[in-house]
C-alpha cells in the first residue's frame, strides 16, 4: 500500500475540521466502549443525575425534591 499523498493528508485535514462535532456526551460514551473503562459508568451515571436535580432545583418542581432529602 502506498503512503496518501499530502495534498490528500491536508484535505482529509480540512474536511475532519470543517465537519460537526459529535458532542461530549457521544464522546465520552465512544471512549468507555473503545478503552473498555466501564467502572466509569457508574461515575457518570451519579454525575448526570446530580445534574438534573441542579437542573430542577430552579423550577417549579423543587418543593418537591426537598421532600426526597
């Protein structure tokens, strides 16, 4: 196999940099199943919740989240 050639290398480049981001959340669910760290589901299942109940404090919802604690 022959190596790209670089005009080929910088317009690969270009196009990768011009495309959309995946966003963070499909970033770190692509690097758990790639690197196989699965202990850090858990972790980021907490931090999500944690999350949505910071989210909800600051609506009309919060009278009932007191309650839970």
């Amino acid at each position: 196999m022959s190596e790209p050639t670089p005009e080929k290398r910088s317009s690969d480049f270009a196009s990768e940099a011009e495309s959309r981001s995946p966003g963070v959340l499909r970033e770190l669910v692509a690097f758990v199943r790639h690197s196989k760290k699965w202990w850090l589901a858990p972790i980021l299942i907490a931090l999500l919740l944690i999350g949505i109940l910071v989210m909800l404090s600051g609506s009309i919802a919060a009278p009932f989240l007191y309650t839970l604690f």
